[in-house]
C-alpha cells in the first residue's frame, strides 16, 4: 500500500521506465546527484547516532538526545518523522 496516490503513482512510472530501459527488479537507476544527496544525509544521521550513544552513556538527557537523532533522520523522509505515515 502507498500513503498518497502521488506515491503510488510514482511507483506506477518508475515500473514503467524501468521496463523500457530493459532493467530487472534488482536493478536501479539513480542520478548520480541524488545518490550522492542520499549518502550525505546517512552520514548526518550516523553521525547524530554515534553521538547519542555516547551522549546516553554519559548519562544525558535522553530526550534531547532523541530529538537530535530524529532532526537527523528527517531528511531522509521528506517530512519530520510521524508526520508521513504509510498505510
């Protein structure tokens, strides 16, 4: 299931560029911009994570520390966490 038709729509183009172009389902085409895009965002996130820990284990606010690693991980969702929910 998708969450929005613009997702399900997307999906249905994807599928159909993917079938012209000869490619199977383990294969993929990504711009190289975007992958680069993608990349620098996990690293952000990694980078939000491995702080958390260490911050956790110091005993810090673990609800700060919360906030941190979801403000990292938002990015890669295209919408602060909890607000985009598939169905």
């Amino acid at each position: 299931m998708f969450c929005r038709q613009a997702c399900r729509q997307r999906e249905y183009q994807s599928r159909l560029r993917a079938q012209e172009a000869g490619l199977s389902e383990q294969e993929l085409v990504v711009a190289r911009t975007e992958l680069d895009e993608l990349r620098d965002k996990l690293y952000v996130l990694e980078c939000a994570v491995d702080d958390a820990r260490r911050d956790l284990a110091e005993g810090d606010d673990a609800h700060r520390i919360l906030g941190e690693v979801l403000a990292a991980a938002d990015p890669l969702f295209g919408a602060p966490l909890g607000e985009h929910r598939s169905t």
